[in-house]
C-alpha cells in the first residue's frame, strides 16, 4: 500500500510537470509569436520614418537647389553688371588720356561732342 501512493504520488507528480512543460511550451509560442508581431510593427514605424525623412530630405535639397540657382543668378547679373561697368570705364580712361594729347580748344570740344553722341 505504501509502495502504490509512491506510486500514484509519483504519477501525480509527473501530470504536474507534463502540465508545467504545457504550460512552458504554450507561454514560450506567446512569446515568440508576440515578439514576431512587435517587430513586424517596429519594422513598419522605421519603414514610415524612414519615408517621412525622405520626405523632408527631398524638400530640404529642393530648396537648397532652388536657393543656390536664386543666388547663383543674382551674382551672374552683379557680374556681368560689374564687367559692362569696367567696360565702359576702361572705354571712358581711354578716352580721358587721349584728350590729354588734344592740344587745340576746337579739336577738344570736338572730340567732347562725339563723346558725348557715343554715350
């Protein structure tokens, strides 16, 4: 008799730890199939971010370029501004030196009216 509740204690014993090892198994799958599902989502939130930030880099270059073209057009017109301005003054020192050799008051307004025709 005490041989048959070593037994059935024993017996007893071992459903209790079949039913651990379930118990285990089933809690093991939850949290694999939750850490699945929490990466998956992880995955989604940085793909949206990511595209989020693509947005805004692709606007951040696009003003950036329009900006650049903007200023780049400006200077190009201050350029050719500053050239057509020393054009006309190496034109206006020339001029200025050659009327410097003019010795003669009528060959001198001469020369001053077709200057002034010429501008």
């Amino acid at each position: 008799e005490a041989l048959q509740r070593i037994i059935s204690t024993l017996a007893n014993k071992n459903d209790e730890i079949q039913n651990f090892i379930d118990t285990l198994n089933h809690t093991l799958k939850g949290v694999q199939e939750n850490s699945s599902n929490i990466l998956s989502e992880l995955d989604e939130e940085f793909d949206s971010l990511y595209s989020i930030l693509d947005d805004v880099k692709e606007s951040m270059v696009n003003s950036i370029k329009q900006e650049q073209a903007r200023k780049s057009q400006e200077l190009q017109s201050q350029l050719s501004q500053c050239n057509n301005a020393l054009e006309n003054s190496e034109e206006l020192l020339e001029f200025a030196t050659r009327s410097l050799d003019i010795k003669e008051p009528e060959e001198f307004s001469k020369v001053i009216k077709s200057y002034k025709t010429y501008t």
